[in-house]
C-alpha cells in the first residue's frame, strides 16, 4: 500500500510544484498552492502512520551503514533554513570538534528524529533563534554516544503538558492540530525511535520562552577512515550553478512520472531520455553509455533491480560504471539497503522533491567524480560519494566548535 499510495501522489505534488513555477494568476496561485501543501501533510501523514504501525507491532528494525553524523546535521538543517527564514527565525547549526566524522547506524532514522524535531521547532517560533547541537558524551571500545540538541525560541510548552506530548495522538491541547496542524504522531515515534538506538529523549520548556529537545543515540564505531582530502561541495542557498551538460536516463513506466521526472530534470539543466522498463533500459545503455540512470524500482516485466543487477554484470571487469540512482514509492525498512545489495550507487524516495534529486544529483556531478564530464570513463572509484556540506545554514555556522 504504501507504493501504491506514494505513486500518486509523486505526480501530485511534483506536478503542483511544477505548476506553481507556471505563470499563474494570484488566484490561480493560490490554489496550487493548498493542492501542494495537503499532498505534502498527506504524504507526513502515510509516513507517520506506516511507521507507528511498524513500531507499535514490533516489525520495525533499525538499518546499519557507515556515515558522517556532521553532514546528517548539515542535511536536515538545509531544509529547514529557507522556511525557518521566511518566519523571521535564524537557524544555527553548531557542532562540537570532538563529534565523530565516521559512525555506524541508521542515519535516516537519525535524521528523521531530527527533521521531526527542527520541524517543530520551526512550526512553533515566530521570532528569535533556533539551535541544533550535536556532541559526543560517551566512548567504549566498540560504541559511541552522542547527544543531539534542538532548541528553540517558540510558544513553549506547559509543565504539566510535557509528559503527554510524546504518546501517540497527542498534542498539547484542542487548539494545536486546529492552528499548526499534524497528526499527533511525531514525537511519538521519535520517542521509540530514540529507545531503538539505545537513547533517551526529554524536553526542558517555558511557556513563551521556548523548548528545548535533547536525545541520545548509541552508534557503532568503524574501523574505516574518511579519505584524505574529500573535498566538500559547498553551496549556498539561492546560488544554483548550472550542472554540467549530462544526460539522464530515467526508467520509470508511470506516464505522470516521466513527465514529471523530465521537467525536474530540465529544470536542473539536464538532458533526458526515458524508458518504461528495467529491459528497455538495459537496449538504452547498449547503444549510449548513458553516466547516470534514474532507476524506478517496481516495473512491469523487468523490474529496476533486476535491471541494474544486469547492468553490473556487464560492467564486471571493466573500468566503467553507471551511476544508478533508485527512484522508489517503497519507504519500509530495508528498502535502501535492497537497492544497494542490487547495485544501485544512490537513492531517493517518491515524492521526489526538486531539491533532493538536485542534491542527490550534485553528489555525483562534482568536479571530483567520474561523472563530471559525460564523455570521460568511469574510474574503480566511481561510486565514491563527494558529499555536500551546506555552509550557508547560518553565519553561526561551528565546524570545529568555533563560532564564526
């Protein structure tokens, strides 16, 4: 249900956004724009709801690889900036230097917590700041702890409220749902979340004063080190270079899809050419060596799995190596994990957001990767990501524990 569900509506809200960048009346406007908002809470909503299900019945099993707890932070706040703005709120971002740069565990999960957190944070706050920490407060031969902090200046929450707001449909009263919206669910699952990394989670609020939310998480160490000299792609919000003239293969056999993922594209400076199956794209790549393939993964006939396992075959013992990226409606546990046991080097779920395929794509089109020039061979190191690392959260903005 939950890819039947998210197929649709990626063609609602991507198709809402699209048209939004139309030229439209302030009427016309102003009707998209509730179309894209109640398609976005639907799509919180499916979320919160397969995951509290999941949770609640014990089907729920946290995922485990390598990542940098720095660029998590970084992601979830270069969502948030451009909205917390907009609310007259500065978001700051600030990282202890003794925060490790390669753990081992769920970082979705980890940035779910997170973005549910700022998410908040943001929703209740109207002026002033809000803070994102994270520190490392433990260390065993095989773990870390690490403590993640949100602070905020908003509406704050009553004393005797607080121990309320972390079960499931709750909310701090009647007027809440009515005023900000959401579904009570939230800080519920963040809650079983945070017990799931073997952390604890508490709120400190007043108020009118504002709340903070501080949790735990125990990660595994790993023995691998982050290569010398990564070079970070560092962007600003609002300055979007051009990428470079590549062009895109997208197999995917919704016909609103292929629409929408070829304006997305476009919009992006990207060429593409589009295929209805995971066969159709192997007969695309035997006559173009196309750099990168945006891969659906559930297909009739060949499905995008089958395909990019294929397309791996082929490639065995040779320097060259496709860039493909899962574009799925699956968002249960396992999902990222099956898309990389079949080969896939990236993955993004449905609804695809412009500026996550925008991201996501960066990641690969860098000066740094093979992809950069489309008509340059892959090296054996192609699928090493270049990450981006978003300088432009806040002029408060602590790499090393200094503010600058």
């Amino acid at each position: 249900m939950s890819h039947e569900i998210r197929t649709p509506l990626n063609g609602i809200v991507g198709m809402t956004r699209l048209l939004l960048d139309a030229g439209l009346t302030a009427e016309q406007r102003e009707y998209a724009e509730a179309v894209r908002l109640s398609g976005q809470a639907l799509c919180g909503l499916v979320d919160d709801v397969l995951d509290f299900s999941n949770l609640s019945h014990g089907q729920f099993v946290l995922e485990e690889s390598t990542f940098d707890p720095h660029n998590a932070m970084e992601r979830v706040a270069a969502q948030f900036v451009r909205q917390a703005q907009k609310r007259g709120v500065k978001l700051t971002l600030e990282l202890d230097e003794e925060l490790p740069h390669l753990v081992a565990g769920d970082s979705d999960r980890l940035e779910q917590i997170l973005n549910n957190l700022v998410s908040n944070a943001v929703k209740f706050s109207n002026q002033g700041e809000i803070m994102m920490r994270a520190r490392q407060i433990e260390e065993s031969a095989g773990e870390v702890t690490l403590s993640f902090e949100v602070s905020d200046t908003g509406i704050g929450i009553a004393g005797d409220q607080q121990s309320a707001i972390f079960q499931p449909f709750s909310q701090v009263d009647g007027s809440t749902s009515r005023n900000y919206g959401g579904s009570g669910l939230g800080l519920a699952i963040a809650a079983q979340l945070v017990r799931q990394m073997g952390g604890q989670i508490e709120v400190e609020s007043e108020l009118r004063r504002g709340s903070t939310f501080r949790f735990t998480a125990r990660l595994a160490k790993t023995g691998q080190q982050m290569e010398e000299g990564l070079a970070r792609a560092i962007s600003h919000l609002g300055e979007t270079g051009k990428p470079p003239a590549i062009t895109v293969l997208v197999a995917e056999d919704n016909p609103v899809n292929q629409k929408l993922a070829q304006s997305q594209l476009s919009i992006l400076g990207f060429v593409t050419d589009v295929v209805s199956g995971g066969r159709e794209a192997l007969d695309a790549l035997a006559l173009k060596p196309y750099p990168i393939v945006l891969m659906d993964c559930q297909m009739p006939g060949m499905d995008g799995y089958e395909a990019t396992a294929e397309i791996r075959r082929r490639e065995a013992g040779s320097a060259h190596r496709t860039i493909v990226i899962a574009m799925t409606a699956h968002a249960l546990s396992g999902a990222r994990e099956k898309c990389q046991a079949a080969g896939m080097d990236d993955y993004i779920s449905k609804p695809v957001d412009v500026d996550d395929l925008d991201a996501t794509l960066k990641r690969w089109t860098q000066a740094s990767s093979p992809v950069a020039d489309e008509g340059r061979s892959h090296n054996g190191d192609a699928h090493s990501r270049v990450t981006d690392a978003p300088s432009h959260v806040s002029d408060a903005h602590s790499r090393n524990g200094h503010r600058t």
